[in-house]
C-alpha cells in the first residue's frame, strides 16, 4: 500500500520493487520494473519522464496516488501497460490502443523501413493487411505523405480505432475499411506496396501464456499449427492485387523467414529477402511481384 504524502522518488521505489518481486515486466535484459514504473506514474501524473527526474521530491496529490496504485494493482496482474495507459507510441505516433487490437510493437518499425527505403512512384498505391490500429498505415503516410495508404481489418473496434488514430495524428486522409483480408477490395483495385504483420504465432506456442501475449486478441496473433495459415493465403491471393513490379513485405516470427521465402519463390516473387531486426531475429520477409 502507498501511503499519501509520499514523494515522486518513493512512489517509483515502491512501484519498482513490488513488480520485481512480482516477477512482472521482467524480461532478464531490461530493469523493465523500473521502466514500467516510471510511464505508469507519468501517466497517473500526465507528465513527461524528465518532470519524475527533475522533481523527485514533489508530493502527488491523493488522486494522483490513487490512480497509481491501481496502475500498479493491473500491472500486477500482467495487463500490459499499453492497455493500462491506453496507448502507445509507434514510429513518430501516437495511437491508441484498446482490446480489440495488438499493441504496436518496436520491432515492427523494421518493416516500416524497408517499405519507406523501396523505390516506389511517389503516388504508389499502399495497402495494410490487419492494419490493428492502424500503426503501419499511419506510419507509412505519415513519411509519404502522396502515399494513397488503404489499412484493411476484419475486426470493426480495429478499424475505428484507427480511423481515430488517422484522426488524431493528422492524418485523416488514411482509409481504414473493414475487410476479412482482401474480401472487400474490388478485383480490379491493385497496389504498388502491401505490408502486413499477420498473425503467425503456432496456436499451442507456449509464449501465449506469457506477458502481454495473454491478453492481446488470439485473432490477432495466432495462425494454425505451423503459424503461417494467414500468411499462406496472403502470398497466394497478394498476386491478385499487386501491380507488376509491386512489393509485398510480410512481419512473421523468428523461425519462419526461410518458409515464407519458399511460399513467395514458388508464388513466382522475384528479389526476395529476409531482414533482421535489432535483435537479429529473422523479422520481415519482402518480395517483388514481377
Ligand atoms: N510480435 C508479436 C509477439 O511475438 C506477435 C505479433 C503477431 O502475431 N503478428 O508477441
């Protein structure tokens, strides 16, 4: 229990160790107790990070406790912050994130750049396949801003969701349109760029029942047996909507950027390659549809 009356650095104290000794935010690499504290209290305070280490000794109010402690309460339980906080920032954004959805994560922006580095006509058509809320789509236009960026999702509150993120970011011209993949999209609509981070997780992978994993949509993550249930039928119908000469880059899961090359070599792509991320993970696998 935080008593009231208690100063900034106390508070973040106590919120440090009771999620250490909770076992919670801790990936073995990063003091992420002392992370999470420090954003949750910020967001308790509607602060930014530099007030918490300019002002230490600064008493909250009791609200302010309050709404902290309760943080803390969910964080316990392993509700991820983003929920908690109600966003999270992606690329130069920031989106709102709710249930419906995956929370953006920092490997993604891999993906934004290799599409940002393709040389495409200034006016390339661009297409997000289960854009969430809307992270990739917005992120895309906003670096390219003659981009005309469609982002595509079969849940209705994801694309609400983003349509608010397009809204609130400045960039209203993104459309978001509810589709079951390509279902809604006319057979005569074609693109010069679809990027997509699908679901790929393996439906019995043991890190669903770790972290924020637990609490993110399994529509969003999972993907059959082998993962790639969503990604075999986006490489198999992409060809009907890409323009020759048009990019298709797909985010999957550590294991999978040799298959997915196979499934894009043998659909006919040329130029396909696999990138790593910052932890040198196999990340996004990209071809061109020649
Ligand atoms: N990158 C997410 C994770 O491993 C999964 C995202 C996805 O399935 N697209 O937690």
């Amino acid at each position: 229990m935080l008593e009231a009356g208690v100063t900034i650095e106390k508070a973040l104290a106590w919120a440090r160790t009771i999620l250490t000794e909770n076992q919670i935010s801790d990936d073995g690499v990063h003091d992420s107790a002392a992370i999470d504290s420090k954003v949750l209290l910020c967001a308790a305070l509607g602060c930014e990070q530099v007030y918490l280490h300019t002002w230490p000794d600064k008493v909250p109010n009791k609200t302010q406790i309050q709404t902290f402690q309760q943080m803390i309460e969910k964080r316990i339980l392993g509700y991820p912050v983003a929920y908690i906080i109600g966003f999270k920032d992606f690329w130069s954004l920031r989106l709102a994130v709710s249930e419906a959805t995956l929370i953006p994560r920092p490997e993604t922006e891999l993906l934004v750049e290799l599409a940002l580095n393709l040389a495409l006509p200034n006016t390339s058509q661009v297409l997000d396949l289960g854009t969430g809320t809307g992270a990739i789509a917005l992120a895309l236009a906003s670096e390219q801003s003659k981009w005309s960026v469609t982002g595509l999702d079969k849940s209705h509150d994801a694309v609400n969701l983003a349509k608010k993120n397009g809204k609130d970011n400045g960039l209203p011209e993104v459309e978001f349109i509810q589709s079951n993949w390509f279902s809604s999209l006319s057979s005569e609509k074609k693109f010069e760029l679809i990027v997509t981070n699908p679901p790929y997780i393996e439906t019995d992978d043991y890190h669903l029942k770790m972290g924020d994993v637990r609490f993110e949509p399994a529509s969003a993550l999972t993907s059959g047996e082998d993962g790639l249930d969503d990604i075999r039928f986006i490489i198999h119908e992409s060809v009907n909507f890409l323009v020759k000469g048009g990019w298709l880059l797909i985010e999957h899961g550590n294991r999978q950027g040799d298959r997915i090359a196979d499934l894009l070599v043998s659909k006919g792509f040329s130029n396909v390659k696999i990138e790593y991320d910052l932890n040198e993970h196999a990340r996004v696998t990209m071809g061109q549809f020649i």
